[in-house]
C-alpha cells in the first residue's frame, strides 16, 4: 500500500549496469523540484509517456541520490 503524499517508482538497473529493479517512495513535494524533472524526462525517453502503474526510472539508486540529492530520501 502507498503511503499518503507518496509516489511509486521501480529504479530500474544498478550502478553497475546490470539490470537490479529497486522499489521506493517518493514524496509528491518532489515533483516540482528541477531535479524531478531530469529524472522525469529520462523515465520518459526510456519507457515513453504511457507507463501504467509504477513509475519506472533507468538508473539504479546511487546514481538517483546523485541526481536528486539529499531532497529525495529513498523510502521502501
């Protein structure tokens, strides 16, 4: 079950280029923030605009906490 103010998302692949799917929660403050947007567009050239349910980001979680920063804490 999703938490309340959470988005799901899948990181797909690992920081060595394998292919490790790794679930977390997002808060939805997040959304708006400009490093959100990088990660957003990436999910979106990867899988296209019409996922359907778990949003699916390609990178694995090291490379998300770089991207995002201390803002987006990895919740399971």
């Amino acid at each position: 079950m999703v938490p309340r103010g959470y988005v799901p998302m899948v990181l797909v692949g690992d920081d060595e280029g394998g292919s490790e799917e790794r679930r977390i929660m997002v808060r939805v403050e997040m959304l708006k923030e400009p490093c959100m947007a990088a990660v957003l567009e990436m999910a979106a050239q990867q899988f296209g605009y019409g996922q359907r349910g778990v949003l699916r980001i390609p990178c694995g979680a090291d490379r998300f906490q770089q991207m995002v920063g201390r803002r987006a804490p990895l919740h399971r």
